[in-house]
C-alpha cells in the first residue's frame, strides 16, 4: 500500500509538469512565463519553503546521522561523474559542474518528502538531506557555475556566494527558528508573519514543476547526440549506484540495520531534483543537459524504488 502511495505520488509529478507543457504550447503567459517562474521560485518561493519546513522541524531530526551516508554516497557519485567526464564526455566546465549535481542532487522536496511518509513513514527523514544541499552542495555548485560562467575567480566572490543565495538564507533562518524553539520551548514566529511564508512557500514546488513542464515544449529529449551517454551515465548513478553505495555505507560503516538501512537506501534512489533545471535556468548554461537527465532519472527512479522497496522493506 505504500509503495502504491508512492508511485501515485510520481503521477502527482508528472501531471504538473504536463500542466507546465501544456501551458507552454498554449502560449499561456508569453514567452517568458518560464523565465518569470523560475526567477521567482529561485528568489522567493523556495527559500520560503525551505524556511517553512525547516523552521518547524525539531532540530536533533535536522541533524539526524543518516546526513552522513547522505553526504558521502553523494560526494562519491559527483567525484564518479567529474572523473569520467575527464576521461570520456570533456564536458566544458559549466555542464559537467550540471551533471555532478544531476548525479548527486535528490529531488527531496516534491518527491522526497511523499516518498518519506508513504513509504518510511516518516517525512522528517529527509530534513539532513534537505539541510545539506541547501547548505553545502547548493552554495558549492552555484559559486562554481558563477565563477565559470563569469570567465573569472575571485576569493570575494567566493566567499560572499552564500550571501546570493536566497536558498541557503531561507535554510539557515529555519534552522535558527528551530534551535531557539529547542531551547527555549516557545516558537518565536507568530502565525501572522509564519502563515504568508508558508503560503507562498507552498508555490515553489508546482513553480518549478511547471517551468520544468515548459522547458520540454519546442525541444526534443535526448537530441542532442553527443550528451546522450552523458545523460544516461548521470541516470545510472544517481538511480543505481547512488543507492548501492549508500547501502555499503549505512550497512558496514554506520552498522544500520533495519528501518534506518532502509530509509538510507530508498532515499539515495531518489530522482534528481529540479531544482538542478532551476539553477541551470538561472545562468543559462546547460539547460538541456539538466533537463534530459532530470528526466531520465525521474521516469527510472520508480522502478529502482520498487526494487529497493522489495529488497529491503
């Protein structure tokens, strides 16, 4: 019954991304309702997401030690991708900075979280993954997609780059709301200023879908032959080897077992998130490459779900 739950939560997906498709081919918005969803979702809709959630998490959740399978299975899975672009794709360094994240960026908000509580019952177990993107690989990534896209490095720039993300922003207030309501016991933002946030919050998941749903109008998956078997090696890692991996390490190096070892494995076999389109969107640079292997990853991530699910549930 769960794993049924789940896979309907897929569907949810991919009728707001058809949406997004739809409105596209019917010109709904003009020629830059794309751009418009994807710059408001990225400024203001999803770090007020990313508050909402984080803010009312218990903080001990947010830091639970499965972060560190997260962390590592990912690390591993992006430093794979660079290693065999290197030897095979000699991706320009912008796109190849694209597929490590669309090897190692789970989709943790608009799939994660139903996955979490249909399948694991639990949906705070995706809070440490949530923490870490926004708060390492996000910042990581984007301070190098400005840098290479930019042409040129600068110490200032790298180390002011949190200070440009509205993402991270959003992330860290939460988690400062959290410790405080840890604390002290009393949560320190009325619902007159909390419930806007959360309501508009609640817009950047359909935002990015649907400008994800546009981008496919007028273009064809899987074109553009000389990305192809990089594509389809960011789908094998982040839908096969993502997962065995983090089972070699929750098995053998954080000993555990049971719900714990399953809700490692399930969640590594998350799809990319969308939100990868979103930043390739937001320095145009390897758009399509985003786009293909997000959706690759995400027509495949249900079966290996499934797989896991059998295996181990």
């Amino acid at each position: 019954m769960g794993l049924l739950s789940a896979l309907q939560g897929f569907c949810v997906i991919g009728i707001v991304i058809a949406v997004g498709y739809v409105a596209a081919r019917l010109r709904i918005g003009g020629s830059t309702a794309q751009m418009v969803l994807n710059k408001f979702s990225f400024f203001v809709s999803s770090p007020c997401l990313m508050f909402a959630i984080l803010s009312k998490e218990p903080i001990f959740d947010i830091f639970h030690p499965s972060i560190i399978v997260a962390f590592l299975s990912a690390v591993l899975v992006g430093a794979v991708f660079l290693a065999l672009n290197r030897a095979f794709f000699h991706l320009k360094a912008a796109d190849a900075t694209i597929g490590a994240l669309n090897s190692l960026y789970l989709n943790s908000n608009n799939i994660g979280l139903p996955i979490a509580t249909y399948i694991l019952g639990n949906p705070a177990l995706v809070a440490p993954i949530l923490v870490m993107q926004q708060a390492l690989f996000t910042p990581v990534g984007l301070t190098v997609l400005d840098v290479t896209t930019k042409g040129k490095a600068s110490a200032k720039e790298i180390l002011t780059q949190p200070l440009h993300q509205p993402l991270l922003i959003g992330s860290l207030l939460g988690i400062l709301v959290s410790a405080i309501k840890a604390w002290t016991g009393v949560f320190v933002v009325p619902n007159y200023i909390f419930d806007p946030i959360d309501m508009i919050g609640d817009s950047a998941v359909p935002m990015i879908l649907m400008a994800f749903g546009m981008s496919l109008h007028g273009s064809k998956p899987l074109q553009q032959k000389g990305d192809r078997p990089a594509i389809f090696t960011v789908a094998v890692l982040k839908n096969i080897v993502m997962p065995v991996i983090a089972f070699l390490l929750a098995y053998f190096m954080m000993g555990f077992r049971g719900p714990e070892l399953y809700a490692c494995v399930v969640l590594a076999a998350l799809p990319t998130g969308q939100n990868v389109y979103n930043y390739a969107a937001r320095y145009e640079v390897g758009m399509q490459f985003a786009r293909d292997g997000i959706l690759l990853s995400t027509m495949t991530s249900p079966i290996f779900i499934a797989i896991v699910a059998v295996l181990l549930g």
